[in-house]
C-alpha cells in the first residue's frame, strides 16, 4: 500500500478556504475546532459538549429547572460536584508524547504537517490547571449565579454561609480558587479572601480504599477488556493508517505512541484553543475507535465495571445526602437556615464512581472488547459526562407539598432512576436509595469480601 502524506500545500489549501468560508459567513466568528473534538474522554473541552457555550460562554438556559410551577417551589440549596478545568498533561503522557515526537522527527520523511511543528510541553507541567482550565471555572461559577441567584449571591458568600471543599491536588486548589474568583467577578467586587477546605475523603476516596486500589487500580487482570482492545483489530486498523500517513515502519508505531497523537490534538484544542497539526491524522472512524477504547478504561476501571468502583464513592454519597437532609429539614424561627450551597471540587474519579453509586449510565451490554460495533448507541460517554469543568448538580426545593430535588449533570436535567419527575419529592429519592442510605458501609466494602486478605485478582 502507498503511504499518504499530508503535504503543506495540502494544509495551505485548506487553511485558505476556511477563511474564505469565514468571510462570506454572516454568522458571529467560532473558533475553529477539529472535527473529533467531542470524541477526546476525559480530555474533551466542556464547551465542546456544550455547543452553545462556543457562541457564547456565559449562555444559560433557565428552564432546566423544572421544579412544579404550580406548587410555588423555589430553590434553597445547591451542592455541586465539580471535576477541575482544563490542564497540562501528567508526566506519563508528557513521557509518551516526547518519545512520539522524537520518532516523527528522526523517521518521518518531511513533507509533513508535522515540519513545523516544536515539543512544547516539559516534564514540570505535571497536570497543572492552565489558564483556560482557571476561566472554565470562572465561567461555570457566573453561568451557575446567573441560574442561582438567591443562592449563590454576595451576601451568602461575605457571611461564609458557601462552603468550598476541594481536592488537594494543585489543579483542584486552583480550580476552587477560580471558581470563586468567577463569582466576584459576576457581582463586580475585587476584596473577597478566598477560602477552602482540603478534604480527601470526600475528593479523592478511591486512594483510601484498599479493596478497590489492590482489587482495580494495581490489578492488571481488572482491566484486561482495555488491553484486549488496545491490541485488536480497531485499534490495528488505526495504528497502520497513521503510520502510512506519516511513513513510519509500523512496527514503529506502538498503540500508546497512537494514543499520544490523539492526546496531542486534544491538549493543544483544551490549553491553546488551536487545530492542532496532529488532528489531521485522524479521520471521525479512528477518533470513535479511540474514544471507545477511553470509554473502556473509565467504564471498568471507574465506573460499573467493578462493583467497588462505585461503592468506593460512598462516603461522598453520604455526605450529599447529609448536606441535603440538613437543607430540607423544617426549622423554628430561632434556628440559622442552612448553607445555600456547597461547591465541592475534585476530579473525573470523584464523579464517575459517584454517577455509577446514583445507577446511572449503566449499559444493559457492558462494553467489552468484542462489541465495538454494537456500542456505538451506548450512554456511557466520558466525553459527555466528565469533560474538564464537568459538574454535578443536586437542587433542593422548598414547595407547597414538601420538599422536592432536581439533578443536573453538566447543566442539563438529569432523572433519577426509576422515577418520572425531573423534580421528585425528596422522600421519594430517599426511598429510591434507601439501601444505600442505611447501608454503604464505606470501611467494610473496602476491606472486600476476603476480610484482611488480598482481594480477589480476578474480581
């Protein structure tokens, strides 16, 4: 088979009849993004699964509150589960996408995109926030004032009466830093003091539960439908087209070296809001391969795959429903009303476990390395549930029958299992998780079912 190249003249072409099309376009300027940018994972902008927030990024769309119009409800409280914004890769991919720009350089014929492109990225980026990771937060705290703003107002946040919690890692501190920095900015006042909780329990459970860190995270068998697709007939297929467009010996060209391309594209969109070179060599067919096999790391490594996975969640689970016990509870005119909001800031770890605890997103046909071509409907997208900036949103409402609680995941209503209402009663989501509620004993699931023993390695 003839290697393909993508000349220069070919993305000068290219390049020109973008801005021809920009010009005679009468419609507001978008920032041109690639065609696969909503396939990336965990690596997808947030306003790539938000198309209305590339017109504009403060655009909020009130009617997904859907509490009953009829029964006068207003909200009274708002926790929100947030994962970071947008940031540097880790030193792992850093590692990978070194190595991968080396091999383009010393053994791929020029003539390509690639010519001028220069290794940018060092070893001390470390998955830090970046700028465009800060106003993310920004962003989503004025969008979440403008939707909120009996809750989420000046008075609340002068009294202390918001709690923040956040991770420890640095790219959560600075991503609750900015959040309340986009809530000063929203009420036009530059003297506020920051302030936050450090709490890992909560932000990053999953360190502190030895059934599912020996179970899944250091077990290697837990994640074998990964490496089973990693080394298929889908990924073969988009391993040999990139090494015929770029000339490499395909030998040379490892499926992580494929996957480094992909970051690369996905890295350069989220931290410099650029078409990256490396975006054009892949077409939609290999993006939606790759995405799969993200997918599949996430589903079996953090979300329904395991069952520890989710039940590591649960002291995170018990502390919202804490938090919204406390908010809903009827008080005498002596007693101060309960916190308005609880913003609480973590990671793509934090929500995927929670989500699967919530019985959401769970696939009737698990996906597994064989059924690529059936999964194409499926509901579990981490490109859709935990961009960068994802969030979770637990909306309490007082109304005249009691009581009643909203989700929306990503600004967007979102039911609970098994009831109809987007806003039920809150006794009625209390009964739908009854047996998590009174159970979901955090130190015993993580012991695993062996007591004091290794957990099982096949799980």
């Amino acid at each position: 088979m003839p290697r393909v190249f993508i000349s220069s003249r070919t993305l000068v072409s290219a390049a020109l009849s973008l801005l021809l099309t920009r010009l005679c376009c009468s419609s507001p300027p978008v920032p041109e993004v690639p065609l696969i940018a909503a396939r990336f994972g965990t690596k997808t902008r947030y306003e790539d699964m938000n198309q209305q927030l590339l017109r504009d990024i403060l655009f909020v769309n009130r009617s997904v509150l859907k509490a009953p119009a009829e029964q006068r409800c207003s909200p009274v409280h708002v926790t929100a589960v947030i994962r970071h914004g947008s940031r540097y890769p880790t030193q792992k991919n850093i590692r990978r996408i070194q190595s991968l720009a080396e091999l383009v350089r010393t053994e791929s014929p020029t003539g390509s995109v690639l010519d001028h492109w220069v290794m940018w990225f060092t070893q001390d980026m470390d998955g830090q926030l970046v700028e465009k990771g800060r106003d993310d937060l920004r962003h989503l705290a004025k969008r979440l004032a403008i939707l909120f703003p009996s809750l989420l107002m000046e008075e609340n946040f002068r009294q202390r009466r918001i709690s923040f919690l956040s991770s420890s890692k640095h790219r959560c501190l600075s991503s609750v830093e900015a959040f309340q920095q986009g809530l000063q900015q929203h009420w036009n006042q530059h003297d506020f003091v920051y302030s936050h909780k450090v709490d890992d329990e909560l932000m990053r459970f999953f360190e502190r539960c030895r059934y599912y860190v020996e179970g899944v995270e250091n077990n290697h068998t837990a994640l074998m439908e990964v490496e089973k697709f990693k080394h298929g007939e889908e990924m073969e297929g988009v391993r040999r087209r990139m090494a015929n467009r770029l000339g490499l010996p395909l030998q040379r060209l490892t499926p992580d070296l494929v996957e480094a391309a992909f970051f690369l594209c996905s890295y350069e969109l989220s931290i410099k809001s650029v078409h990256s070179p490396w975006c054009f060599l892949f077409d939609d067919n290999d993006a939606k391969v790759l995405e799969y096999k993200l997918d599949l790391k996430q589903y079996w490594k953090r979300s329904h795959g395991h069952g520890i996975n989710s039940l590591s969640s649960c002291p995170l689970f018990h502390h919202i429903f804490r938090t919204l016990d406390r908010a809903g509870r009827p008080r005498r005119s002596t007693e101060a009303s309960p916190e308005p909001a609880s913003i609480q800031v973590g990671h793509a770890e934090t929500l995927l476990p929670l989500l699967a605890l919530l019985g959401l997103y769970k696939e009737q046909a698990p996906p597994t390395s064989h059924n690529y071509n059936t999964q194409h409907g499926r509901s579990f997208r981490s490109s859709r549930l935990v961009p960068y900036a994802a969030n979770l949103l637990f909306v309490l409402y007082d109304c005249q029958r009691g009581p009643r609680v909203q989700m929306l995941l990503n600004e967007t209503p979102l039911r609970f299992p098994g009831l109809e209402e987007d806003a039920p009663l809150y006794r009625d989501v209390r009964v739908t998780y009854r047996h998590l509620l009174d159970g979901c004993d955090f130190h015993k699931e993580c012991k695993g079912p062996t007591g004091n023993r290794t957990p099982n390695t096949e799980l």
